[in-house]
C-alpha cells in the first residue's frame, strides 16, 4: 500500500487537464501507470476517495484530483464518497 502513490495519481490527474481527460476515458488503464496495489488501482479507477483517504492519501489531494475529473458540481458527490465505508 503506498499512499504517496495514490497522491501522486490524484496530483498528477488534479493539476493537468489533459491527464483528466485521459482519466475519464478508461479509467482502469489510467491507473495502469502507476505504482498501485491491486486495491489502490480500482480506488483509484473508481474515485473510491473515502478509501484512499483510509489509506493516508491527502483529502486535499482527493478532492483536488475528484473535481478536476468530475468538475465543480461533483462536491456533494465527493462528500458522500468520502463517508462512504
């Protein structure tokens, strides 16, 4: 488990657009290219952020990455991710 890893994918797709859209293309391929468990992967792959941020991930980070993928109307959707179990 590594959170640096998954800060590093949720940095990486937060701060460029252009990884967004690769993101929202095929998100399981996305998270291919970086240094992640199995687990991490689909956290990553399905913006599980209530998960990642179990595993020590930033919630700046998290949240950064999120809204870059899903835009600014998608915070209520990250606030229910976030207490999800």
């Amino acid at each position: 488990m590594s959170s640096h890893a998954l800060e590093k994918a949720m940095w990486t797709v937060g701060t460029s657009p252009a990884e967004a859209e690769k993101f929202r293309q095929s998100p399981a391929a996305y998270a291919e290219q970086f240094n992640l468990d199995a687990d991490e992967k689909i956290s990553l792959a399905t913006l599980a952020v209530g998960d990642m941020a179990r595993r020590g991930a930033s919630t700046l980070l998290l949240l950064m990455g999120f809204m870059a993928v899903n835009g600014p109307g998608g915070m209520g959707e990250y606030m229910q991710r976030m207490n999800q179990k």
